[in-house]
C-alpha cells in the first residue's frame, strides 16, 4: 500500500513551480502521468496529503 503523507510546502510548491514553468495545465499533467487532476491538485496543494508514489509519478513527468 502507498505511504500516505503530508508533503512538505517546498515539495508542493516546487511541483506546482514546475508545472507551470513547462506551461502543462492540471489537465495536461493528468495525461502525462496516468493520475487525476484531483490527485495532482492534493499534490500541489501546501496543506495536502498524497501517496508518495503520486508525487513520485508529478516528478518524473516533470523532470
């Protein structure tokens, strides 16, 4: 099972940064990964809590 947990604000905010400095929408990103746009906004959201393996797959997207 996913480790569940609080993501730190510079891991949300380093997420979100990154998304839109490549210009990808929530929508675009969603596609890109295989997870909702639902899922990518907990991510980004400072106060959210993910699975680890969500973050991961936004990273590697992004990277």
């Amino acid at each position: 099972m996913d480790q569940i947990s609080h993501i730190p604000q510079s891991t949300a905010a380093s997420l979100k940064a990154s998304r839109i400095a490549k210009n990808y929408s929530l929508e675009d990103l969603a596609i890109a990964t295989g997870l909702t746009v639902s899922e990518i906004s907990v991510a980004e959201d400072e106060l959210g809590t993910a699975p680890s393996s969500h973050v991961e797959r936004i990273k590697h997207a992004l990277a």
